[in-house]
C-alpha cells in the first residue's frame, strides 16, 4: 500500500533533516503504515488526511534509537 500524496507534490518532498534525503512509503517495520520514512536519518513523518506533516518534533524516531536530545524521553 503507498501513501495517497499527489504525484507532483511526491517528487519534490524531502525529509527536513539537513541531509534532505528522499522519503519512502511506511515505517521500516510496517510497510502498510500511513508514514513516511527518511531514507538517511530513518525518521518517520506521519501522513494526516493526505498531509505529510514534515517537523522533526512529530517525526518517530529511526528505529534502535532512543529520543534525541530535543525530545522529550521517560522520566
């Protein structure tokens, strides 16, 4: 299943992480998942209604690492 975005809107998104890598459809461990994924930093954006919502503080983190120092962990 891929994330329902327009075709034109797809081609110039990127992940706001300074590496600005390209995004793929889903999570690493839920392919179907309404998500799109940095194919460097590994980070998650979530799609809301056909929006990709692109701010590092709503991203999951890649998986196998912890919250990032701008993120509020346990505790």
């Amino acid at each position: 299943m891929t994330v329902a975005i327009d075709p034109r809107l797809r081609e110039i998104l990127v992940c706001p992480c300074p590496r600005h890598a390209p995004l793929r459809d889903g999570l690493p461990d839920d392919p179907d998942a309404e998500y799109l994924s940095c194919t460097s930093c590994g980070r998650g954006f979530p799609v809301r209604e056909g929006i990709p919502v692109l701010l590092l503080e709503e991203a999951l983190p890649a998986p196998g690492t912890g919250p990032t120092p701008d993120e509020p962990g346990e505790g």
